[in-house]
C-alpha cells in the first residue's frame, strides 16, 4: 500500500472546465499553466482509438446530435468550441511527465487499447504525491479486468451513491484510491477505507467553504475541482 500524507490537492476537472471548454486541447494546455496537482479526463472507445469526450450524447459539447458511439468517425466532430475531438494519445503528447493524470474510463471495451498506449510512453519515475496515472471508473468491473491484466497503473473505484460492496472491490482491484461522490459522502466509510490504506477522494467540490468543510471533517484527500 502506499504511503499517504496530510497533503490537499487540486484537480483540474477535464482540463480546467469552467475556465475553457471541457475535454478540449485548449483546456488542457490552459490546465498546464495552472498551480493544481493533477488533471483529470474522460475516455471513450470508436474505431479501435481511444477519445477525449465525457457525455454518451453528442448534442450538449458538438454541434451535431445522436449517440457518440453511433457516429460514423468521431475524428470529423468539432467541439463547440472549434477544436476537433482530441484523442488520448494527443493528450498524454501535451501532457506526459508535466502533470500527473487521472483517466476516467467512460466506455472502453477493449482494455488493451489503453494499456498498449500507456506502455508506449517513456516511464516516469514515481514521485511524491499523486502517481502520474490514476485510472478510475464508475464501471468497476472495467477496472477489475485490467488488474486481472496485469495493469501497472494505479485503479480507483468511483461511486455516485454509497457503494455496497467494498470488500469486494478491495480484493479484485487492490485500489490505490475510492472516488466519492460528495452527496453521497460516508465519513465511517471513509474512515474504514483509510484503515486499509485507500485514501477517499471526493468529487465535486467547486466551493472553497466545502473545501474546507472537507478538511476539518478529517478527510485525508479531497479534489477541489474548478468550477464546472
């Protein structure tokens, strides 16, 4: 298990959403210039390549409608703010070695596209803090497939309400950390996770008041996020 500290970090929530448009290059280049501890981005699987893009539907970030699965080459969509879609390898290109990452796996069936595309970048020795890729996902049995691959990469688990079965989870992904939605936040929980070495993370946080609430509750890590 790792060793964790005291420390707070700010994670810039697809890029830095609220200050430029979500899951875009532009954001992430934005991010980078930014005093926060880690970014964090969506992936989605469409012809054999990996995509940048959080919503399942097209209509609320493109100009077009439809399910993104459904469309025909995700490499023609434009973003509304101009940009084509980026893909994740043109991602880890702006960001590789500079930020530490957090990938969340929205649909992704074949894992191998993703562990192939992390192996072929220059290894990165671990530092303190945050590890330089954390793959999270709602979809846990996503995540326990790639720890049965042998996946390198630090996993986490991501809940939207109270999850049910942490004792599971800890066996078949060993987790490096537990997602939390904020609403849904149980402290003994929290607590009881701590005990095991997994840290709990909490997602949304835009205010800086429930920031701080965060911390005085005896919460060990917390993403503050930028506003969405």
């Amino acid at each position: 298990m790792p060793a964790f500290s005291e420390e707070f970090y700010i994670i810039g929530h697809r890029g830095a959403a609220g200050e430029q448009f979500e899951n875009s290059l532009e954001g992430f280049e934005y991010a980078l210039t930014l005093d926060i501890d880690m970014i964090e981005l969506d992936i989605r699987e469409h012809s054999s390549q990996l995509w940048v893009f959080h919503d399942r539907d097209l209509e609320r970030l493109t100009d077009e409608t439809g399910r993104f699965e459904n469309h025909t080459n995700p490499s023609q969509l434009r973003l509304l703010n101009g940009e084509p879609l980026p893909s994740l390898r043109q991602v880890l290109d702006l960001t590789w070695g500079k930020l530490p990452l957090n990938i969340e796996i929205k649909a992704v069936e074949d894992l191998g596209l993703l562990l192939d595309l992390l192996a072929g970048y220059p290894r990165l020795e671990p530092g303190a803090g945050l590890p330089w890729n954390l793959i999270s996902s709602f979809d846990h049995g996503v995540l326990a497939r790639l720890r049965e691959r042998g996946c390198p990469w630090p996993l986490a688990p991501i809940s939207g309400g109270l999850p049910l079965q942490t004792r599971v989870e800890l066996e078949t992904i060993s987790p490096y950390s537990w997602h939390f939605d904020d609403a849904h936040l149980d402290f003994e929980l929290v607590r009881d996770l701590r005990a095991k070495g997994v840290p709990s993370l909490v997602f949304t946080v835009n205010e800086i008041e429930r920031a701080r609430e965060l911390i005085k509750s005896g919460g060990r890590r917390h993403f503050y996020r930028p506003p969405l």
